[in-house]
C-alpha cells in the first residue's frame, strides 16, 4: 500500500551557500541550471531560501541596471525574512496549511526541506495547494463523521443513475428511532459512534449506494434490483433492518437499534432525485406514524400529508397563546471564558406533554407556513428581552435561528427592521445564524437577503458549518460574520488526523477574517484543545445548558 505522501518526495537537491556569496556568483549557479527553482543561503544559523524569480528580479533592477550594482556585493545585501522549514516527513496536509499560513506575499515562496541526514532541499508549493484544494474538495462531497457520501455527492450519483433509461430505481430513506433519546443519555459524542457503527454496517451491506442524508438519516440509492417488485423492495428494506438493529455496544451499553425506511422508486418517464426523496420522505413517516417499520410510496399517501396537520394547528394555538418559550444558551469566550453572547432556542410548553423540545416539533413546523409565525415569535421574544437586558446594563448579543423557508421570504428583512426600531435595541445586540442547507438551494438570493439583514448592523453566522452543504468558495460569497463549526467536528478532535481537519478550518476562518466558533463542547479538555487550535468562542454544555431568561441571567452575572 503506497505511503502518505510526504515533503521529502516533492524536494529536490538545493545548493547552500553561505551569507557572504557574491551576487555574481550566484547569477552563475542559477544561470548553470535553468531547472533550478532556488538557492538556500545560511546567514548567522538563519536559513533563507532565493526562489529563481526574485533573483532575476534583483538582477534586472527597476531600470536595468541591478547586475552591475550587486555583482560584487555579498548573498546578505539581498536576503528578505527567513525560509519555512519543515522536516522531510512531514505530510502534505500539514505543509500545505504552514505554507497558507504565512504572511501574504510569501505564500507562493519554495519551502526548505531538511533531511535526518542533515541534507537540504527545496519544494515548490503549487502541488501543496493543489493536494490541499483537492482534499477539500473530497471532503466537499464526504459526511466527516461516518465517511459516506453527503447529500452533493447523493445528487452527483443519482444524476448518473437516473440519466439511463435502461434500469429502474430505488431509493431507501433510513431514520433512527429513539435517537435524541440515546444522545441525551449517553451524549452526543456516543450518538455519533453510535451513527459510526450504523454506516459501516450499511456501507457493508450495500457499498458504494450509502450516504448520510443529515442527522441520523441514511439513503441507499440501488439501480442494480433483481426485482422492483413491492414485495421485493419491502423485503430489501426489512433486510436493512434486520442489518442494522445491532446490537452495537457503545460505552458500554449495548444499544439495539430501531429504524423507520421509507421506499420510493422510479416510474415510467418519472425518474427526478427530488421526487424519489420526497416519496421515500413520505412514506418513512407513514412508517412512523402507522408503526409499520417499512412503507413503500404509493398514491394513497399523498392523501397524507408529510406535516401533521394537528399539530399545524396544536402549533398556531400555541403561539398566539404564549405557550413558545425561549432558554437561552451561552457562549463564552475561548480565552477568558466571559459570556460574549447567547443563542435564543425555542421550547413549547405543551399543556399535555410539558416542555418540548424543539426535536418534537420544529421539523415539522418547517414543512409548513406555520414555521413564519413560529419565527416571528422567536424573533420577537428574544428581541424584546434582549432589549430589557440592554436597559439593565447587560449588554450581551442574543441569536436568533432562521429557518430555511423564513429566509427565502424577502419579508424577513423588514420584520428585523421593525423589531429593532420597536424595541430600542442596538443592531449590534442580534445575531441571526442560518444553516449551510438554507443557502444552497438559491444562494444568490439568500446572500442578497443576508447582506440586506447585515447592513442594519445585525451579525450573521453560519451554523453547523462542516454537514458538507456548503463549497468553500460560497462562503467568500455569504456576508458572514462568524462561523460556527459543527458538533461531529468538536467531539472527534482528540483525534490527531480529525484535529488536523479542524485546523485547516480554523486557518480558513482566520484567512476569511471569520469569528470561529465551536459548538457541542463537553468538557474542558475539549476546550483547551479548541483555544489552542484557535477558536475564538466556545459553546456547550460544559459552560451551560439552555435555560430561562432568569437564570440566564443569574447563572452569567
């Protein structure tokens, strides 16, 4: 199996001069070997590196004239900042982002290399970047938790599937049951081994056709069916049951799994991905609901509406009624640990089942136009007691959710707006966070909203950055202020080879002049990890669950 590539393949032999080295003579040495990208000098146990092009710059002079001015003058009259240099063993990864890192204007500067055996050599950083940009795009189309593909790389292979007309096919969406119950009691990061173990048994069973569709949803997407028969779909979805109840021992605990699967397959001169996903949607939640485990799409569940219509309705009661209440989570800072803001998240004092969590409720309130009352509800709430903490003195900016839907309304603009004016408070006093998933399907749109929202003076930040929704170069695009990196990210960085993707993210942010933040921190190992990494705000339990606006308050002064 071939090596890991590291900076010694890329090196090539460099000839080392000393500080006090005529100009001409190096002239002689560049001129001797037109492939030569360099010399390295040594001055006073310094290394510098004289990459080709700035020599020949120094020659030629601004008028012509730099060869008969330096010739006789010593390597020193024309050394610039010292060289990066890095061991012959270090990989490609980590070279790339020490080059990236550097001050502008030497970015593009051939990097030292040194051999164990005390040899010198030079690398040119073009094929760093490019190694980089690949990774990065890989994990573009990659779910960094389980290592199948994302829903970018589900729309590339369906693309291709579905372009041929020779062969039907099927599309298995897979929901854990119980789910949120197993991370509120083992924690979130053992409800991610637990999706580990989940995905390696589906990637096992059915290949290359798995991806994770987002939170503890998988796909498997299958155009080689022996049959495309109901009886024959339903049973492949019971196999898949049967594949990953487990039971999987995480922590300890050995945890059977429950799952619903929602069938949906092509029709004659039907063959769209969308279609396929809201068929198969539908029926897994007929699965839910009817506890059958398994629903193949048919033409009786579009009777069924995907959203609950009780509690559409439970849901717009409950708003006019006041039964929405806010807690409000802080984040602190990574270095002196003081609340710098908090994140305004809904519960739903229900007057049968108690406080809901937005899980009970949120998903599918964004299935309907209920979801723009919920959020003006939000908004207005978290506003107002903003406003009265600015009146008291406490001066913290409070953040506010925007749903996919409420931000591709041109409206949401001027309910902010209003909002602002009515309460008194300072623009500066609101964030608003929006999800990588709200801006891809019109992001030139959803930008305009943004930077509409941004210039009455409103912070912007992306949450659950890194759920492979987002291209590196939409986000130079987005008027953003801070990112927030996902959870899945935070609880793997123990891992040495997971910690060096959270760096790369962190320089990305530096680079983007980016507020970085970290979500789901546990522990304070954790967060000294983050701090040193270079986050500036860290969020979790370990500084704070969600809470009242009154213990907030206690809890922070």
């Amino acid at each position: 199996m071939p090596h890991a590539p590291v900076l010694g393949d890329l090196a090539t032999p460099v000839t080392v001069i000393d500080a006090e080295t005529g100009v001409g003579e190096i002239e002689a040495l560049i001129r001797a070997d037109p492939e030569c990208l360099g010399l390295v000098a040594v001055a006073d146990g310094t290394t510098y590196v004289l990459d080709r092009p700035y020599l020949e710059t120094v020659l030629a002079g601004r008028l012509g004239y730099g060869r008969a001015l330096l010739f006789r003058r010593p390597a020193r009259a024309i050394l610039r900042g010292p060289a990066l240099v890095m061991p012959a063993a270090t990989a490609w990864d980590d070279a790339a982002r020490a080059v990236l890192n550097r001050p502008s204007g030497t970015k593009s500067l051939p990097v030292v290399v040194s051999f164990d055996d005390g040899r010198l050599g030079i690398a040119a950083v073009g094929p760093l970047v490019e190694h980089l940009s690949r990774s990065y795009e890989t994990l573009a189309q990659q779910d960094i938790l389980t290592g199948l593909g994302n829903r970018r790389r589900l729309t590339e292979v369906a693309g291709a599937m579905l372009a041929r007309d020779d062969r039907p096919v099927a599309l298995l969406l897979v929901d854990l049951d119980r789910f949120k119950e197993i991370n509120d009691e083992l924690g979130h990061s053992r409800g991610d081994e637990l999706l580990r173990q989940v995905a390696a048994v589906l990637s096992g069973s059915f290949e290359e056709a798995v991806f994770r569709f987002g939170g503890d949803e998988f796909v498997v997407l299958l155009d080689d069916l022996a049959d495309d028969s109901d009886e024959y779909l339903e049973k492949l979805g019971r196999r898949l049951l049967h594949d990953i109840q487990g039971p999987f021992t995480v922590a300890g605990v050995p945890i059977t799994v429950e799952a619903s699967v929602g069938v949906a397959r092509t029709r004659p001169g039907r063959r769209d991905l969308g279609e396929l996903l809201a068929g198969a949607d539908t029926a897994m939640y007929a699965a839910k609901r009817h506890r059958t485990t398994v629903e193949l799409w048919r033409p009786e569940l579009a009777a069924e509406t995907t959203t609950d219509l009780r509690l559409q309705a439970e849901l717009r009661a409950a708003i006019d009624q006041g039964e929405l209440v806010l807690h409000y989570q802080p984040l602190v800072d990574a270095v002196t640990g003081q609340v710098t803001s908090l994140e305004a998240l809904v519960r739903w004092n229900h007057p049968r089942h108690g406080l809901l969590a937005p899980a009970a409720f949120l998903a599918e309130a964004e299935r309907s136009e209920v979801i723009t009352a919920l959020t003006d509800r939000i908004l207005t709430d978290a506003v107002r007691q903003a406003a009265r903490w600015h009146r008291d003195g406490w001066c913290v900016p409070v953040a506010v959710n925007l749903p996919a839907p409420v931000l591709a309304q041109d409206r949401i603009v001027g309910v902010i707006a209003g909002l602002l004016a009515e309460y008194d408070l300072p623009a500066s006093s609101l964030k608003v966070e929006i999800t990588e998933s709200a801006v891809m399907t019109r992001p030139e749109r959803s930008a305009d909203r943004l930077r509409a929202i941004r210039e009455l003076g409103v912070r912007i930040a992306m949450d659950d950055f890194g759920t492979g929704y987002t291209s590196l170069a939409l986000l130079t695009q987005l008027p953003l202020d801070e990112l927030k990196l996902d959870r899945s990210f935070v609880h793997r960085i123990h891992d040495p080879r997971e910690r060096a993707i959270v760096e790369a993210v962190a320089a990305m942010a530096r680079g983007l002049r980016l507020t970085l933040v970290a979500e789901g921190v546990e522990d304070q190992q954790t967060a000294d990890i983050l701090r040193e990494t270079g986050f500036d705000v860290l969020q979790g339990y370990h500084f704070g669950r969600p809470a009242p606006s009154f213990e907030t308050v206690r809890r922070a002064a």
